[in-house]
C-alpha cells in the first residue's frame, strides 16, 4: 500500500521511448568518428549552442511533466486504497502552491489586488474597492510595500542566480581543465579569450541567465503570482508551464509517426521505381490535395465520436485528454509525411543510379543490405534536417487548431488554449493581456530556440552548404 | 503541348476519384451517418426516431453503396455514395445544415476571399522579394546577418501574434481601421486594408529568407561571374541577371497556391469577420456540418490539382530548357 498510484498514459509511454531511443541514438554516435563530425560542426556554432541550452530547459520540465500519478484519498481504507480521480505530474508536486493557491478570479502580474472591484466588508462598513488577493502579496501589511518588496525580491534572485551560474561554470572549469591537462589559470584564460574550440562563453552566459531567470521567478512566485491568473484564478505561470509538455508532445510524437511513413514509402519509391513508385506517388499526392487543415478537422471530429461513444475506456479525464492528444499527433502525422517522402524518393532514385549500388547490385546483394547500407545512411542527414525543422511549425499549428477547434482537449493545458480562452478579454476595460501574452512569450521562446538549433544542425549536415564547416 | 495537358487534366481524374473516396470512407463508414446525427442532436434529444428523423432531413437515410431495394440503375444511384460524393463531381455539393445550397455559397463567397488573398499574395511577393534582394546586396555583412536573425525572429511568431496584434493596436487602441467587417464595392477597401497587412507581415520571415537562399544560390553561378567581369556595376548584376534568373524558382513556386487562394485564408477571414470561404469552412468545422466540410475538402483538391497542372506549365513557359512530352 503506497500513498501513489503512478499512471502512465499512452503519450508519457512514448515520450519516454522517444527518450531512450535518443540515448541510445546518441551513445551509438558516439561510437563512430564520421557520425560524430557533423555534431561537432553543430557543437561550434554559439546561436546553436545557446539555444539548445534554453531548449534542454524545456525538455526538463516536459520530462518532469511526463511522470504522473494518482494520490491516494486521505479517508480511503488501507486494506482497500482509493485513489484520488485527478491525476498529477512529478512537476505538480514540486511546484506544489503554483498549482493549488487559486485567486478568485483575473489579477494582473505580479498585482496585489483583485482585477476587478467588489463590495468588501469593513466592521460592517461596506465599501466598494478592489479587494485584496487570498495569495499574491498576502504578506505585505500594505500597498506602500508593494514595489520595493519586488524590486528587493528582484534583487535577491538575480544575486543568487549569478553565483549559483558563477559556482557551475566554476566547477566545469575545473573539470574540463583538468581533462585537457592545463592549470586551472591556462584553461580560464583560453575560455575568456575564446579560444575554446566551442563557444564557452556563450554557453556560460545563456547558463547565468537561465540561472538568473529560475532564481528571480522562484523568489517572485513565492509571494506573488508572477504572471497574474486567469478567469477562475488559476496562475497564468503555472498554465504556461504546465502547456511545455503538450507543445513538445506535439512537437515529437508527431515526427516520430511521420517518420517511419515517409522514410519507409519515400525510400522505396525512389529505389524501386515501377509499379511501386507509381503507386506511392498516388498516395501521397492524394493526400496532398485534400487541405491539411481539413483532414485534421474531418479525422479530429471522428476521434471525438470515438471518444465520446467509448467513455468507459478511460478511466480519468487525463487519460481521455491525453487520448485526443495522441490521435491529434497520429493525424498530423498522416497529414504531414508526405513532404519528407518526396524529398527522400529523389535523393534515393539519384542514389540508386550511383555507381556502387549499381556494382552492390551486380554483385547480388539483397535489396535489404542496399537500402541498408548505402541508400539509408545517406539520406539520414535529409531525415534528421526535417525532424528539427518540423518541429517547430508543429508547435505554431497546435495553437491555430485549438482555435479552430479540432486541437488538443479543452481540458489539456496548451498555448493554443490559452490564446483561445484569452483572445476575447482584449476587449475589456482594462485590457487583460497577461494570459495572451505568456503564452505567445513561451511559445515564441521555444520556437525560436527549436528554429535556431535547427539553423545550426542544418548547416552542420546539409552538404550544399558544405564551405562553412 | 495539347496532348500532354490532355494528359495532365487526364491524370487528375484518379487522384480526384482518391480524394472522393477518402472523404466518403471518412463521413460515411469510419463515421456513420448515426454517429453524426448523435453529434448533432446532442446528448439530450438522441432517440432512434430522433436518429432516423435527422437522417431523413439530410439524406442519409440509405444505404451507403448499394441499394437492393431499388430497381434497375437506381440501384447504384439512390445510395449515399452516388447521392453525396460522386455528385460531387458534377459540382453539386447540396445543401448544408442551415439549407442553403452550398455551391451558391461558395460562388458568392469566393469574391471576399479572392479581396483578402490576392492583395496578400501580390504584396507579399513583392516584399518578400525586395526583402531578400535588399539582404543579398549586403551579403555576408552584418546587414544580411541580422536580417537572416530578423527573418528568425519574425518566423518564430504565431499567425495569431499578428492578427491579435494587429486588431488591437491598430484597430482598437489607435482607432486607425475597423477591427472586423466588410462591405461590397470600393467601401471593403478600409475593411480589407488590415488583413492584407497582417498577412503580408506574417509571411515576410520565411519568405524573403527561402527567397534569399535562392538567389543566394544564384549568385554563385558562372553567368553571375562573367557578368562582374565584364565590368557591370553590382547593382545592374543583382538586377539584370540574379533577379531574372531567381524569379524562376520563385514564381513558378508561387503558381501552384494560385488557384488555392478562391479558398481564402481560414484564420484571417475568421477573426476579421470577411464572409469569405476560409470563413465559412471554420464555422463548418465548429458546427460539425459535415456536407460543406467534404465540399470544401474537394473543392480544394480541383483547386491544388489546378495548381499542379499550371506549375509544369510555367515551368515550360519561364525556363525554354524544360520540355513538355
């Protein structure tokens, strides 16, 4: 008998596997010197650098997102466990008051009132005044406090942020002199001069503001909430952080099922040419033709009458949420292969032209060892190209679909509801910006990352641009 | 020439059979006309007679393929396939579930469209062209540098960043434009002139950067060389010769939305209230009418198909190396 129940839903399974399979990926690089030498190419460029950094950060939460469970109700009996309907994540947990301190309703970032005025009860005097907030700035005696608690609150974090980044970067200094064999002095002065090899400085300074960043928020959120709350009084900071997970779900899960399709079929295509290639092309030139928006729309609304005629196969909310999540990357997925199997059905009808698939051939080579050995390793740089580039236009479309309404479930925490849920209060006096604003900000901030790190990977491997490495 | 155009228009008729099929396994036998009457009824109202009343008002009431209760011919044609999916084909789409006939609909709704798409297609190229000449004069310095980042930036901003941005800035905190509506005649010009901004604006990042790479591609070739040898100024070779060359790959990319934009633009029409088919698919959507969504599904098929065919044949009108067989 345990106090948690841990539940894994479909997309955690396979957020997961996606991990360890980049792992092993990874290890398996490692390995192999002419593998390798792309990577390093990416590993030298300071914007590619620094926005993996900012994009490891999202991970991190996401990941930490992806571990759920079920708490066990307090009056349950312990021969018999009950456990509680709502289902919450590892990141739940430790934020733990961003989640549960709920206000009444909209109050501004950082604010210290209610956004809206209401009748207060004075000793039996009614007043009507902006009533204060149960949590953000319940501390401060008064208003007069306000701005110099934030601003010392300000302070703090960044003090704390700049030598907690100052005593990191220290120690990995210490460690990389150490493995390169100089003094400690020798290796910082080829850091400060940049003369690393790697762009050291960058990554230390994304590393102090990152840091900076988390130890500021940390000590706002503490007494306020940072980024105001929303309609039901829910912190805005909480849902943007909470969306994290559902964006890069989208962003992954989907190239995951695109990938198979369009390697496989695009491949094939290319090397068998005949009936095989004729039949492919119809396939996805059909699939083409329909507007992607619409296929989505039309295999969305099916998947909700699945869902709706079903209901006894999902236990939570969570899970019929996350049901729709999972369909959603399906259908975006079938929607959206066909660019990359075009794409690798040309380079792959070059490739098997090329002399030595024509000798492998000649010397009775099976069709499996070539599509192996030669025509697979050497459309692999096209596929990873379009997984880093995809990526973020997935992001961007998850939040054009809630507003169309064939996105995520309106439970699930995304930017895209969040916009949807908010583009109406622009309209009231005063504006209610914060919702709108956090979640275009976080989304803007991981879709720049993603787009700058895939800038980086491409050059690094795309052989038509092959000068600058 | 003619004979493969023939064959062009030809070849269409499969992937267009495809199309129509794909939808019907879709609406019909994935999801079956119960299932939609269920959806639409909600979960109040859903009785059998209910099911069978809703079914009967739109036409659903047979069988799908095959109707063994009929004689003759009809036995193919009073079915819901003939009735609502190879009709399709003569163009007749039917009613949606406000009884309006639906290709009455979208021939008066393709003008609205047409008054939002074509300025942004026009404008947009326009821009995005001067755009990526302007950073390919300054190349490699850091004019191209931040313009490349700028493209970035601008490219990693929601479409809806822009229309909410614009609406409320422009519309309603300067009072400049109306935030939404339209009018016929030269009064739609105030209310078409915000939405061309926004989706001109939000097309500049990837465009003028996809724009750059081709004539950046263009300016490493040898006719390029030999027209700087020759002692022409920088500005006469980006224009005479980099320009001309570059707008190939350009337009003749640009001809296959060409005839995509009767179908408007989804999000900008919604949230700017133009009565125009993007518009109207989105309510479509929202209100699960499920007639006009597979209409709009096939019309956008013609359209894209359209599209291709122009594409081979600019290709054969801007570039005399390529020939039609």
């Amino acid at each position: 008998m345990s106090a948690i129940q841990p539940v894994i839903l479909w997309t955690d399974a396979l957020v997961f596997a996606l991990v360890a399979g980049v792992t092993g990926l990874v290890l398996y690089i490692r390995r192999h010197e002419h593998l390798r030498a792309p990577w390093a190419g990416v590993a030298r460029q300071p914007m590619a650098m620094g926005s993996a950094l900012v994009l490891a950060v999202f991970v991190v939460i996401g990941l930490l997102d992806s571990l759920h469970y079920r708490e066990r109700l307090p009056d349950s009996p312990p021969d018999k466990p009950q456990y509680s309907v709502e289902v919450l994540s590892a990141f739940d947990a430790l934020v733990g008051p961003l989640r549960t301190q709920q206000e009444k309703t909209y109050s501004a970032p950082l604010a210290m009132h209610l956004y809206a005025k209401e009748f207060v009860d004075h000793d039996g005097v009614v007043v009507r005044e902006y009533p204060r907030l149960k949590y953000g700035g319940a501390h401060l005696e008064s208003a007069a406090a306000h701005w110099a608690d934030i601003v010392r609150r300000v302070l703090l974090g960044s003090v704390q942020g700049l030598a907690i980044a100052l005593l990191l970067v220290g120690v990995l200094a210490a460690w990389q002199a150490r493995r390169s064999r100089q003094s400690y002095g020798e290796w910082l002065t080829v850091f400060g001069t940049g003369r690393l090899g790697w762009p050291g400085r960058t990554l230390a300074t994304m590393l102090a503001l990152i840091a900076i960043a988390i130890a500021v928020l940390l000590h706002l959120a503490a007494g306020y909430h940072v980024l105001g709350t929303d309609k039901v009084g829910q912190d805005v900071l909480y849902i943007s952080l909470k969306s994290i997970r559902t964006g890069l779900v989208i962003g992954t899960l989907t190239t995951l099922v695109t990938l198979p399709l369009a390697v496989v079929l695009g491949i094939a295509a290319g090397y068998f040419r005949g009936w095989v290639d004729d039949v492919i092309q119809y396939v996805y030139t059909v699939l083409n033709s329909i507007p992607g928006v619409l296929l989505i729309a039309a295999a969305v609304l099916i998947v909700q009458v699945y869902i709706e005629s079903n209901p006894e196969l999902f236990d939570t909310a969570a899970a019929r949420a996350d049901i729709r999540l999972l369909a959603l990357c399906l259908i975006m997925g079938m929607t959206s292969w066909t660019g990359l199997a075009r794409l690798l059905r040309g380079e792959s009808l070059k490739l098997s032209t090329l002399d030595y698939v024509e000798a492998a051939r000649a010397f009775g080579v099976s069709h499996s060892r070539i599509l192996g050995r030669h025509i697979f390793p050497n459309v692999f740089h096209l596929v990873l190209i379009a997984i880093v580039l995809d990526f973020s236009g997935l992001v961007l479309a998850e939040a054009v679909l809630s507003y169309v309404g064939v996105g995520v479930d309106p439970s699930m925490y995304s930017w895209g509801n969040m916009i949807n849920g908010a583009r109406l209060e622009l309209a009231r006096e005063p504006v209610v910006w914060w919702q709108l604003g956090a979640a275009f900000a976080f989304m803007f901030t991981l879709v720049l990352a993603a787009n700058l790190f895939a800038d980086g990977v491409r050059d690094a491997f795309d052989p038509r641009l092959g000068g600058r490495r | 020439m003619f004979a493969y155009l023939l064959r062009r228009v030809l070849y269409a008729i499969p992937i267009l059979i495809g199309v129509n099929l794909l939808t019907f396994t879709l609406f019909f036998v994935v999801n079956t006309p119960d299932d939609m009457a269920r959806l639409q009824l909600g979960a109040k109202h859903v009785t059998p007679e209910a099911i069978e009343r809703w079914k009967v008002e739109h036409g659903y009431d047979k069988p799908l393929l095959l109707n063994r209760d009929a004689q003759g011919s009809a036995q193919f044609t009073d079915t819901i396939f003939f009735k609502h999916s190879a009709a399709m084909f003569a163009f007749e789409f039917g009613k949606g579930d406000d009884g309006r006939d639906i290709g009455n609909e979208i021939v008066t709704r393709m003008g609205p469209s047409l008054a939002i798409a074509l300025p942004v297609f026009a404008i947009g190229l326009l821009v995005n062209i001067s755009f990526a000449l302007l950073m390919v004069f300054f190349r490699s310095t850091y004019l191209d540098l931040w313009g490349v980042v700028l493209c970035v930036v601008l490219m990693s901003i929601s479409g809806l960043f822009y229309i909410i941005a614009g609406q409320f800035f422009i519309a309603k905190l300067w009072n400049l434009l109306p935030i939404s509506g339209f009018a016929d005649g030269l009064d739609a010009f105030k209310f078409v002139l915000l939405p061309v901004l926004v989706g001109v604006v939000s097309g500049i990042g990837s465009g003028s950067r996809w724009y750059r790479t081709i004539f950046l591609e263009e300016i490493g070739k040898d006719y390029v060389r030999t027209a700087r040898a020759k002692g022409l100024s920088e500005v006469r070779v980006l224009f005479r010769h980099v320009l001309k060359n570059g707008l190939i790959p350009i337009l003749t990319g640009a001809v296959v939305v060409l005839p995509l934009l009767f179908m408007g633009s989804l999000i900008v029409e919604s949230f700017f209230g133009i009565p125009g088919l993007g518009s109207y698919t989105i309510d479509a959507i929202q209100a699960q009418d499920f007639s006009v969504v597979r209409a709009m599904v096939f019309l956008g098929a013609v359209l894209y198909i359209v599209g291709l065919i122009l594409t081979d044949l600019s290709y054969a009108w801007a570039d005399p190396r390529v020939r039609l067989q």
